[in-house]
C-alpha cells in the first residue's frame, strides 16, 4: 500500500508542475506576459505600451508610492533603448508614462500607497 501512495504523490506533485508552467507560459516567444496589477511594494507591473515594453515597481515612502519604471523598445535585445522614469504618486494620484507615439501607460497609487495599479493601458495623451 504505501509504494501506491508514494507513486501516487510523485504522479500529483508531476502534474501540478506541468499545469504550474503551461498557465504560466506564453504561447508563443512573441507574446509577452503581463500583470497590469494591482501590485503591492517591490512586486513588478508588467505591461506593452504601443512599441515599448514597460517594467515597473514600487516602494513605500512616508506614505507615498516611490515609482521606478524602465521602459524599452520591443525589438531591443540589447537594451540600447532602455530608459528610467522615477515618479512618487500619494494615494489616489496618477501618472502617465508616455512614448512618441502619444501612447502612455497611466498607473494610480492605492489607499495607504499599498498598491500601484495599470489603470488604463491605451491612455492618449498630449505632449507639448
């Protein structure tokens, strides 16, 4: 009996792994995972903005959300395109990061600056 149990464990603990990975992967090496959030401190958004690839976090600062944002173009496999944004957002306050194409990525620091959200991923805006 306790063989059939062990082979029966290594069988469910395969099967989990192999489920964990497929929901996990993306079908293809052209589409990119996302997580728009909302995401609490030091845990990552990501998202794609027109041609550009956007990775952000956030830390905890005397009740404000520290933002650090790198953003790059897709087809950059070197990171010669990269570039950093740094903005801190107070509960309920917004911000925009944009590319040329007017296209931005608006995020909102949650009550207490306990999240950071993707509130609109096609968001136009005007650049003067």
């Amino acid at each position: 009996m306790i063989p059939f149990i062990r082979n029966f464990l290594k069988l469910a603990t395969a099967g989990a792994l192999v489920a964990i990975i497929t929901v996990n992967t993306p079908a293809s090496a052209h589409e990119f995972l996302q997580n728009l959030g909302p995401v609490g401190p030091h845990d990552p958004m990501v998202t794609t903005v027109g041609s550009k690839r956007v990775v952000a976090f956030y830390v905890r600062g005397l009740g404000t959300c520290n933002v650090q944002a790198m953003i790059w173009d897709l087809g950059d496999v070197y990171g010669n395109t990269a570039t950093g944004v740094r903005v801190s957002l107070r509960p309920g306050e917004t911000a925009a990061i944009a590319n040329s194409l007017n296209k931005a990525l608006a995020i909102k620091c949650g009550d207490n600056a306990g999240t950071l959200t993707a509130i609109d991923t096609d968001h136009r805006v005007r650049l003067n």
